[in-house]
C-alpha cells in the first residue's frame, strides 16, 4: 500500500510543477546575470585598464544591487504582488543585459551591472516566495529546490555560453559578430533569457496566500482548485484565515521588528542561514574559477571548460538534494554538506599551501594541482547537496506569511551583502595568501554545522502555518 505521503504526491496537479518551474526561472536569470562575468573578467580588465582592487569592484558591485533589489522586492511584493515583481525584475535584467554590452567605460559598466543586480534580487526573493506558496506541504521541498536547481542551470548556461563565445572568437577579447568583443556577447546573451521570463510573469496567477492576505477570498479560491486536490482548497484558506486571526489577537501588524536585536528571531535564522551560505566561499568558485585555473596553470580554454564541468557537476548534486529533501528531511542534508565542505576546503588550503611563485604566476607542484581540483568539485558537490538549495527551501518556509516577502527580502538582502564582501575581498585576499583565505571559508563551513546542529528545527512534512511555529520561543505567544 502507498504510504500517505505517496498518495499526496501523486495527487499533484501537473500545473502545480508548470507553476513551480515558471516561478523558478527568476532564478536561471539570477544565475545567468551573476556568472555570465567570470568569462569575461580578464577581458574587461585589459580592456578598460583596470587595477585588481577596480576589478574586484566591478565584479561584485552587481551584488549590491542585489542587497538593494532583495529588500525592495518584499515591499514591492507585499504591496503590488508576486507576479508584479517578477515582471520588474525581467525588465531590469533586459535593461542591464543591453547595457552592459554595449558599456563604453567602467563606470558606465557598473552602473549596468548595478541594474543587473536589482533584477537579480527580485528574482532571489520571489521565486522562493512565490513557489512555497503554491507547493503542497510533501512535497514543498523539492518543489522549492527547483530554485537551486534553475539558478545552478543558470549557471551553466552562462559559462557555456562564456566558452563557446571565447573559443569561436579565438578569445574574449577577440572581435566576433558585427565586429563586437566576445566578452561582451557574453553580457548581451542574457537578453534572451530576461524576455522569456517576462513574458512567463504575464502567464502566471497570483499566489493565492497573498490574495487571501489582501482579502481577495473568490480569486485565491480559483487559484486553489487549479493546484489542490479537489476538496482541499477550503481547508487551505481556512489554514491561512486562522493564521490571520491569530495574528491580530497577538496583536502582530506584519512587522519583521522584534525583542532580538531589533528583528523577530525568526528572520535572524533566516539572515544567519543566508550569510553561512556565502561565507563559505561558494561564489568564488563561479566567479573567479577561469581566472583562478588560468593561475594554477591551465589555458584559457581549460579553464573555462573545467568551469563549465563544475557547473553540470553542480545541477547533477542539486537533482540529488531535490530527490531527497522530503524524503530524509532539511536538518540532516545540510549537516552532512557542512562537514564535506569544511573537509574539501580544508583540503584547498593545503594544496595551496605549496604553491611556487605568487600573484598569478603561481603553479602547483606534483599531485597538489589535481587534489586541489578534486577538492574544488568536492566543495561544489558538498554546497549543491546541501546549503545551495535548501538555504532556499527554509527562507520559503520559515516565515510567518504576514512577513515571509519583507523577511525573505531582509535574509536575502544579507546573503547578497555575504556575498558582495566575499566577492570583493577574495583577489585582494588571493593575492595575500591562498591557503589562509581557503582555509577562513572551512572555518564559516565549520560554524554552519554547529547553527544548524543548534538553531534550525526540522520543518519537512509542514504546512507553511505549521513550519513556522517551530521558531517561536516556548511559552511565547506566535510570533
């Protein structure tokens, strides 16, 4: 006999996973935009002479963007709705492909990849949003993972399209079609993706728990019987109407504020969960690998090729952790890829620990080259498995829903800041000391294990309403 758990997930409507995939191609432009530059960043170097500390700025300015467009995008989201903000965030991301290919100096560069940025933090906020509010509670974890899974492609698609622009152009700094430089079809590619998702936007119904909040009641219940089984949908608005109530006998107002440093405790479990999720280095990987291979010692074409093997490894992990979350739960996915990365960075700090030469011109001698690389796609398997898409996951389902737009949007704002530091720091810090920067990420790797050992409960299984109670303090009133 099929276990309940079997029956519900056979009883999904095949629209509820269109719907989740739709949502989740915010996140194959959040990928795309984010990691279409690590082709191009020796290019742009050379062509706008810039420093490394400009560089570095160049690359990770996008990422304040983001901070700017995750926090924006819950009040945008709060006030106007999921589906408006999505249509935004393909429009910044069109807006910013076009500009920053034709970009005509460094500063004009940054301005485009800072509008680049808002889209991409639209996009991180919504989608998960956006999908946990239309999951079925069994499977909302693997639904949800479809964010991971669309940003990992995403990914993908911008360092194949990097290689085969720099490889058909005989270089990214080589002219190619109608006499432009490769690295900058690199940023015109995502034009492409940006119009195809906005007119996903146009296609899709509003969330319906964002209906009921607005006190559209006949409109979430059309949206219910479409992605429900049949019967459930009163059950679903009355889940979400009872939720109301209590938080107006709380006296709650929707407000992320709290007695823990300003915020409700809650959404300091979302920030902290963002912050370890960067902390550990991951970015550094996708957007520094080709420069960071081309060091080691391979060609530019090795290297962007073992960047794209890095990025289908990392789809390939992240279709493991979607087969698994509802299945063994959150808690115990994201332990086991805490130690794996704190082991493979380790590992990487080691290896390059007996490099000969500095700055670029460095090598590693006998097999250090290739357990480095090893390492390297260890982390990445490790990341993809586990804190890449279930980060994702817990900000969907953690936060009450008067708030999960703004807390989500706090959270991923945070992660987007990590990231910027991250992003920024890590030339500057190469350039001091490989082994000491690798091995400061296993230490973040290292703490992510222990707050997850100590602070995330499980929440597999639960509806949004239930999952969220897990965070409140015993004896307290929901908060």
């Amino acid at each position: 006999m099929p276990t309940a758990q079997e029956q519900t997930t056979a009883q999904i409507p095949q629209r509820v996973i269109w719907l989740a995939l739709a949502g989740a191609v915010g996140g194959f432009l959040f990928g795309f935009d984010s990691s279409v530059v690590n082709g191009a960043v020796d290019a742009m170097k050379d062509e706008f002479a810039l420093s490394e500390a400009v560089t570095g700025f160049a690359v990770a300015v996008a990422l304040l963007g983001c901070a700017a467009g995750a926090y924006l995008a819950g009040k945008v989201a709060d006030h106007y709705g999921r589906i408006p903000a999505m249509k935004l965030g393909a429009l910044l991301f069109l807006v910013s492909a076009l500009g920053t290919g034709f970009a005509f100096g460094v500063w004009d560069l940054v301005f485009w990849r800072l509008v680049g940025g808002l889209g991409i933090g639209l996009a991180s906020v919504i989608a998960p949003a956006y999908i946990s509010e239309i999951s079925p509670r069994h499977v909302r974890g693997r639904l949800a993972s479809l964010q991971q899974l669309a940003i990992t492609t995403g990914i993908f698609a911008a360092l194949l399209s990097d290689a085969l622009l720099a490889t058909s152009a005989g270089g990214a700094d080589q002219a190619y079609w109608l006499g432009i430089e490769a690295w900058r079809w690199m940023f015109l590619a995502a034009a492409l993706p940006a119009v195809v998702y906005g007119w996903i936007a146009f296609t899709l119904p509003e969330s319906p728990r964002f209906l009921v909040f607005q006190g559209k009641e006949d409109e979430a219940r059309k949206v219910f019987d479409s992605i429900v089984p049949a019967g459930e949908t009163d059950r679903h608005i009355r889940e979400i109407q009872d939720a109301i109530e209590e938080d107006k006998l709380a006296g709650q107002k929707g407000s992320v504020r709290g007695k823990t440093f300003g915020l409700q405790a809650v959404v300091w479990v979302g920030i902290t969960l963002s912050v370890l999720q960067q902390f550990v280095g991951i970015n550094v990987i996708f957007y520094y690998s080709t420069t960071l291979w081309k060091a080691v010692g391979f060609q530019e074409k090795d290297s962007l090729t073992i960047s794209v093997a890095t990025s289908v490894t990392n789809i390939l992990v992240t279709l493991v952790a979607i087969a698994l979350v509802d299945r063994i739960g959150r808690r115990p996915i994201l332990l086991a890829g805490s130690v794996g990365m704190a082991v493979s960075l380790g590992a990487m700090a080691v290896a390059f620990s007996t490099a000969v030469g500095s700055g670029e011109d460095i090598s590693l001698p006998g097999a250090w080259g290739p357990v480095a690389l090893v390492a390297a796609n260890v982390f990445v398997v490790s990341f993809g498995a586990s804190w890449g898409p279930l980060v994702w996951v817990l900000l969907g389902e953690i936060f009450p829903s008067r708030i999960r737009a703004r807390a989500l949007g706090l959270a991923a704002a945070a992660q987007w800041v990590a990231n910027f530091v991250i992003t920024l720091s890590f030339p500057v810090m190469a350039a001091g000391s490989l082994p000491l920067t690798y091995a400061m990420y296993a230490l973040f790797a290292a703490a992510s294990f222990f707050f997850v050992m100590f602070k995330v409960p499980e929440t597999n299984g639960m509806s949004l309403e239930q999952a969220e109670t897990l965070f409140v303090a015993k004896g307290s009133k929901k908060a």
